[in-house]
C-alpha cells in the first residue's frame, strides 16, 4: 500500500517538527538570560568592620582602648630645701634666717648659746614658738644659700628632741608668722628677735 512506503519520511518529519517546537519560546514567554538570573541575587549586606566573624564563627573579642603612656611629670626647676635646712632670706628688717619654707627664725635672749641651751619649755611658750626641730637620723642640719655651715648646729631639749642653732643660738618660728618673709615677732616682750644669716640679732 502506498501510506506504508511513505512511513518512514512522515515519522521523520513529525520529530523534526517536535524538536524545533521544543526549542521555540512559546508566544508570550519571557526568555531569561544566564547573566539575568546572576543579576537578581540579593547582593550582601556591607560587612561592619567592627563585627568581622572569624571562620570559625565566633564573633573576635572587642579590641581594648590602648591607654596612652604615663607621663612623668614636669619638676619644678626651683630647688626644694629638705626639713632641716637653714638659709637666707629677705625681710622687712633685712636679711634674716629661714627655715625650708622661708619663714623667719628668731632667738630668744633669755636663752643661752655658749653652750646652746632653751628655756623655752612651757606649753605656753612652744604654743607661739615653735623650737626648729633637725629630723631624726641627722647629725647636723643643712646650710642653704647665704648661711655658713660651720655656725650651725644641734642641741638636746630636755624631751630628748633635738633643736637646730645658730650662732649657738637656739632656732624658733613665730606662730604669728604665716607667710614667708614675715617678722611680727620681732621685739615681743623685750626678748624675741629676728636672728641674721650670721647668728647675729637683726636689732
């Protein structure tokens, strides 16, 4: 029969047109692209630099503030007199004798200085003025500017402490002084004077 010869070219033909069909867009379908389909990837969220986890998926310690170096701090380039320094000093009634804080140090003439000796020992008295104590552990106070060392000394109170002197003369602050350079003491009850650089009575 004639059909049957022809068998073979329809069947042909039939998956020739099958195949071109599956390869045609269909009418109306949107044909997406490969570098389309990469495009529309949600892109990351920007990486904060201050929460960077590490691959094993802890999140790192929180780097610690670095405080800056200690520094030491700026001496002041006037010289610091130790406790039982005596020096020079101006006054209203000249140069004087000083102590470590430049208040003025007087004597008493009711005391002695050959050998140095106080009588300076009632509470009352030590209340105003104040004996210049050398501190412990120093055979013999310091002489500052304007003072010769040789002058200066120590005597033994009767409590055991130990006195600086001048000249012999035993050394004391005024409690009325409260400022450096003061000398309000001077001429109290006849007998308190402001003493020189020297050991001497200013007046």
């Amino acid at each position: 029969m004639p059909w049957i010869k022809n068998l073979p070219t329809t069947i042909w033909v039939a998956a020739a047109a099958a195949t071109l069909t599956c390869f045609s867009p269909v009418v109306g379908q949107v044909v997406t692209s490969p570098a389309a389909t990469s495009s529309a990837v949600a892109p990351e969220a920007p990486v904060d630099a201050g929460t960077v986890t590490t691959p094993g998926g802890e999140a790192p310690a929180t780097p610690q503030s670095v405080s800056p170096p200690n520094t030491p701090p700026v001496e002041s380039s006037t010289p610091k007199l130790s406790a039982e320094t005596v020096a020079a000093g101006a006054t209203a009634l000249g140069p004087a004798a000083v102590d470590k804080d430049g208040h003025t140090l007087y004597l008493s003439v009711l005391d002695s200085n050959d050998p140095p000796r106080s009588v300076c020992l009632s509470d009352k008295c030590l209340a105003a003025w104040k004996p210049l104590y050398a501190p412990d552990g120093h055979a013999k106070p310091t002489a500052g500017l304007g003072v010769d060392p040789s002058r200066l000394g120590v005597l033994e109170r009767p409590d055991g402490r130990r006195q600086v002197t001048l000249g012999g003369w035993p050394l004391y602050r005024f409690d009325g002084d409260t400022s450096p350079g003061e000398v309000r003491g001077e001429g109290l009850k006849g007998t308190w004077h402001v003493i020189r650089p020297d050991g001497k009575r200013a007046r």
